[in-house]
C-alpha cells in the first residue's frame, strides 16, 4: 500500500459525514502499515467537523468501516498483554475508540456494533485491564463517552451495556472517577432499565451529603437521575432498606427539589412510603431532649417526611390520596396536640421562641434542629387535609384541634410562618361546616396573652372592654396601676 492511498475516505452530505472503506483490505490486518498511515487516516475521516452555525455534523460509518475498527482492536487487544509497546498500543486504542465514540449516535451503527462485532467484549475488557492498572488514564473517559452515545435512545444497546458494564460503572462511581461520564451512563441506562441497586445509590447520595445542591452543576446527571428515581415505584421498592443515612439525605434532597418547584411526579409507592414513616415512627420526635446520635438521624427523618407531605399537600392531586388517609390526619392531630402541650413546658424544643433577637434570621443551630417548623408542618398539613373535606372537617373537631390552632396563632422563631398556617387551617375547617362555625362563635375572650416581642419594645396588649383590644405604652399601664 503506498503512502497516497487511504483506507477510509469521508464526505459531506449536508448535516451528515458519511465514512466508508476506499479500498479493498486484502492482507492480514496485523502487516498494515497502521502507526504511519492507517491511524492518521483514521483520525482525520472520524474528526468531528462543524456547519457555519457551530452545529457537529452528524457521522455515519458504514458497516465495512466499523468492520475494520473492529480488527483492529482485536488485534490490538492482543498486545496488551505483552510488555512491548504496551503505552503506545492504549493509546491506539484509545484513538480508535474516539472514533467509535464519534459516530455511535445513530441506530444503524449502534444496532451493528451490538449484533455482528466483538467490539463491546474487547472494551470491557479493555476497561478492566486499564482500571487496575491506571484509574486516569484517558482511556476510561473515553470508553464511557463511547459507551453513553452507543446506549443514546436505544433499549436493546442499553441492557447489553447494562450487563456488561454495571459493575464497571458502579466501581467508578465509588471511586470517584470520571463522575460525569459514569453518572451519564447510569442515567441513560435507567431511562429503559430500572436501577434498584442499593450500592448505586449509597454512593450517589455520600456525593451528595453535606453539599449545597445548587453547585453541584457539574453532577447534573446525578440529579437527573435522583429525580427520575423518586417518580418510579422501583425506587421506593429499595428505598425502605436504604441505610438512616442515606434516608435523610434522599429526604433533605427531595425537599429541596420542592423548594425550587420543580415539576416533581412522586410514584404512589412513594406517597405510601413517606406516609407509612409517620404512621409507625412519628413518636420519636418526642425523644429531641436526651438520645443517640442513631436517634436523631431517626427524628430527622420524621421531620423531613412529614416537612415533604405538608408540602405535597398543597398540590390538589396528592392531596386528594391524602385526603383517603384517616389514620395519617388522627396521627397528624394526636402530634400537633402533644406538641402543643410541650410547648407550654418553658425548656422544650416544643416552646416558642418569641424575643426580637430570636425572630429575625434564625440561626443555624435552631434551623438544623429537628423541631424547627414542626408544629408548622403539621397544622399545614391538617389544615390542608381539611380543604373541601367534610369528614376530615368533622375529625378535626371530635379531636379538639380547632382551640389548639387557634392557640397557635402566635408568632414563633421555631416556627416560621405558623400564623399564616393556622389562619388557614381555620379557614379551611369552618368553611360550609356549622359545627365548626359554632366552636368559634361561643369562644369568648378570657384575658389577654402577654406578648413578649411588644414587651421588649415597650408596649404591650390591654384589654379596653369585651371587644376591644389596644397596644399600649408598658409605662402607661403601669402609672394606671398605681
């Protein structure tokens, strides 16, 4: 073969770079003249090349073309097993398997390399060898570059690289490696086949553990994969066995995507589940004084769960399967009740915090405590249960909760915006219910509550007859006194 002669040639056919062989391979693949000639030939044909508007044209290798690849890197394969020349043929392969990585975007190609080479056989092995060898070589990038194109919206691809590089992809992802790349392949394989692997995800969720969830672009198919998770049933299938700590941070992650109003789907099972935590462990929550580190995982968990259903109570379709759910409101009252004679108590984490200096930003240590917003989440979540709801309507009387949320209409730095809830909640348990009406019609006034914020400002609350309250100079009321 003379030095003018190409192997491969490629031209352009609009958006499309079609490849194909230019003369006919008669010899022994292994005589060919491939570090001088072949290689740059192939560099040059498998180069990504782009229209005016920045676009990559779209490669199409035909049959013969991955044909030759494919001998090539079985020839190859078997060199690096031999001490000779050992970095110079990875680097071949490494050359030929951007090649593959290149034009494996499209169905015909992918279908091809499946079904009739051994290309798929020679990279795991590849990948094994180089794994044990060198975790930062190019060549695991590239391979799973490869891989992710080779799987792109294709089933059949998609589950032989699920059984053939899995156990690949999860050693990388706990090791840290190549982290895009293997989150990719992992998404993209879970988009046709549904990853219940508890390794997978204790590795995603120790990623994301302690992070700040909006730098973390550089994971985003991490987080496209946790949200495509909590929308299938096989995910909360696994997800009970899931270790404490990988609860709460699935839980802390879930809340946040709520919090960004991301347009979440939760799978029924997962409704099931979250409810089913409250309905056997809620009780811990009463434990926040004196336990283990293991406890206060467990009363974490409790606090997130039932902080993502007062939430998802807002939303009228996971509302109305709320709604079905007896035993969760009675729970739901039984707590608010208990929390609310705690808070009476003066050193609970149950009792409201109302000074100036407490009102303002909370601070880290009161926010990161399980109690912060408890008694708000719950109230929004019986209040919300009670929307339109006869039933739940009549519950929440026959339990008492109407004076204990009326009670609650206090300001309170434990419990942000628990004033607002409540107002609510009594909004939606009197509305076209007489009963209920009545409850607060024969309330009558008794005193007034001191109000410790207007104290230390000066002022305070004075009764002026049966209807009227007014907020008066401490000073003044005192001057009365004497």
């Amino acid at each position: 073969m003379s030095s003018e002669e190409k192997i491969l040639v490629s031209s352009i056919n609009g958006s499309e770079k079609s490849i194909s062989l230019d003369i006919e391979i008669q010899k022994e693949i292994e005589q060919l003249e491939w570090k001088d000639h072949f290689l740059p030939n192939v560099k040059e044909v498998f180069k990504i090349e782009r229209l005016t508007t920045g676009e990559p044209l779209r490669i199409i290798a035909s049959n013969e073309a991955i044909s030759l690849i494919n001998r090539w890197i079985k020839f190859l394969m078997e060199k690096t097993g031999s001490e000779s020349r050992t970095d110079e043929t990875l680097n071949t392969l490494l050359e030929l398997l951007r090649c593959l990585r290149n034009c494996t975007s499209n169905l015909q190609t992918q279908d091809y390399i499946n079904e009739k080479t051994n290309i798929l056989d020679h990279t795991v092995k590849l990948f094994e060898i180089v794994f044990k060898v060198n975790k930062d070589h190019l060549l695991l990038k590239v391979i799973l570059q490869f891989l992710n194109n080779f799987i792109s919206s294709n089933e059949k691809t998609s589950r032989t690289v699920y059984n053939l590089f899995f156990n690949l992809a999860k050693s990388c992802l706990k090791e840290n490696i190549n982290i895009y790349e293997t989150s990719a392949l992992i998404y993209n394989i879970s988009l046709f086949i549904p990853i219940q692997d508890l390794d997978i995800f204790h590795s995603i969720l120790s990623i994301f553990k302690n992070e700040n969830y909006d730098e973390m672009d550089h994971y985003e198919f991490l987080h496209f994969f946790l949200e495509k998770s909590i929308g299938t049933k096989e995910f909360w299938t696994i997800y009970t066995d899931f270790p404490l700590n990988d609860k709460t941070t699935m839980l802390d992650y879930f809340k946040h995507l709520l919090i960004q109003k991301r347009n979440l789907t939760i799978h029924d099972e997962g409704l099931r589940t979250l409810v089913n935590t409250i309905l056997t462990s809620s009780d811990i929550i009463f434990q926040t004084r004196e336990c283990s580190e293991s406890d206060q995982e467990l009363i974490n968990e409790i606090s997130l769960t039932l902080e993502i259903l007062s939430s998802l109570s807002s939303d009228e379709n996971y509302l109305k399967k709320l709604q079905t759910n007896k035993d969760l409101f009675i729970n739901a009252g039984v707590l608010l009740i208990n929390v609310h004679r705690l808070g009476k108590e003066p050193n609970s984490c149950f009792t409201p915090l109302q000074k100036l200096s407490e009102l303002g930003k909370p601070t880290e240590g009161l926010k990161n405590h399980p109690a912060f917003g408890f008694k708000a989440d719950l109230i929004r979540l019986i209040g919300n249960m009670c929307w339109k709801n006869p039933e739940m309507q009549n519950l929440a009387r026959t339990a008492e909760l109407i004076p204990v949320i009326l009670d609650s209409c206090n300001i309170d730095a434990r419990n942000p915006f628990i004033i607002q809830w409540a107002i609510l909640a009594i909004r939606n348990l009197l509305e076209n219910n007489i009963e209920n009406q009545k409850i607060v019609a024969d309330l009558h006034q008794t005193g007034v509550v001191p109000v410790e914020v207007l104290n230390q400002l000066g002022l305070t609350l004075h009764s002026e007859g049966e209807n009227e309250i007014r907020v008066v100079p401490l000073d003044d009321l005192r001057k009365r006194a004497q």
